[in-house]
C-alpha cells in the first residue's frame, strides 16, 4: 500500500497549470511564487507548491526543470502532464497499465486497492479528483508516440552491433559460425562505425586465423 498525492481543493490544479503557462519561469517555484504570481493563496498554496515538485515540475529545492519548461511549450504541454501522471501515480500504473483509460468507477476501485482506504474516504476520492483535473491537460497519445519513435530509431543500431561469421575451418572441414556482439557508443557518425567494423575485420577476422 502506498500514499497518493493530492491536493484537498482539486479545481486549484487547472489554476496553478493555466498560471504556469502564463507566466516567466521563476527561480524557484516557491510558495511566494505560487501564492502570488498563481494566485492561490494561504494553506491551499502551501499544498500545490508541494504537489508541482510531486508531480515533478520542480526539483526538491524548487528551481523549475525540463519537464517544467516543456509543459510551457504549447505543443509538448499535454505529453509533460500525461508523463507527470504517469511519474507521480506509478503504483497505480503497475497494477494496470491503462490507468489513465479506467472510468470514474474503476479509477476509484484501483486507488482503493493501492491505498487500503475506504471507497468513500474523503483522500480517496480527493485522489480521484486530482488526478481527473490532470487528466483533462494531458496527451497520452502523444507519449506513446514518442515511445514507438525512440525505439524505431535504436533499431538499426543494434542491428549493427551484430557481425556474424562463418569461414570455414581449413584443417578440419568443419564449418564453425560464432556472433560477436558489441556495446557501441551514442552517436549517429558512420566512421565511428566504420572504424569499429574495420578493426574488428583486421584484429578479428583474419584469415590467417583459420
């Protein structure tokens, strides 16, 4: 069982989000900050100053991050939040992968499972609420795209890292194969991979090892 984050007025979140757009990146997203320039005041501002970190808008001593500054950006803003939900409510993505898709009903049955509080609590249903206001800004669609990008683009990389030979051996006749496999380096150069390949050939490959 784990705590869930919430805020106990979920509506502040679709004003603190709006606000954050609106306004400069601060050096910190410090209560000051949230009280007055998103203009949520007194305790509830204390609570969303905590949440944006929980969410992972904030590093723990309050200065802004990249998912801060993507969420800023008009076209990224719905894949920071849907990555926001997905960082800050982890335990409830292992117990269904497809949280973000359950109905009102079955949302509040898995924050019940995760949390082994009562269906009717008032943190349960707090739970429920902020994370349907979060919903409502985010693009999941856009993540997993960029997830099936990632990995269309690291596919021929490792197809590289293969090189696969199979000489004969000269003094038995026998025909022995073996696959070397290769951690190669980050980077989209081709005489990186040309040097690596050439000096496996020479070092390798040779010959006059048969």
């Amino acid at each position: 069982m784990s705590s869930l984050p919430y805020v106990t007025s979920p509506g502040n979140i679709d004003k603190a989000l709006k606000e954050i757009k609106k306004a400069a990146v601060p050096e910190r997203v410090s209560q000051d900050f949230v009280k007055t320039i998103l203009k949520i005041p007194g305790g509830s501002g204390d609570q969303m100053t905590t949440f944006l970190k929980k969410l992972g808008l904030a590093n723990s001593d309050g200065s802004p991050n990249d998912q801060y500054r993507k969420f800023r950006n008009p076209s990224q803003s719905g894949a920071a939040i849907a990555e926001a939900i997905k960082h800050t409510y982890a335990p409830l993505y292992t117990r269904n992968e497809f949280m973000h898709e359950l109905n009102d009903s079955d949302l509040m049955g898995l924050v019940v499972e995760e949390t082994g509080q009562a269906h009717d609590s008032t943190p349960v249903k707090l739970i429920v609420s902020c994370i349907k206001h979060l919903k409502s800004h985010a693009d999941f669609q856009s993540t997993s795209a960029e997830s099936i990008s990632d990995t269309s683009h690291a596919q021929p990389i490792m197809q590289q890292a293969q090189y696969r030979d199979s000489r004969p051996t000269q003094e038995f006749g026998l025909n022995l194969g073996y696959t070397i496999n290769l951690n190669l380096p980050a980077t989209t150069d081709p005489a990186v991979f040309d040097a690596i390949f050439k000096s496996l050939k020479e070092h390798l490959l040779r010959q006059d090892d048969a």
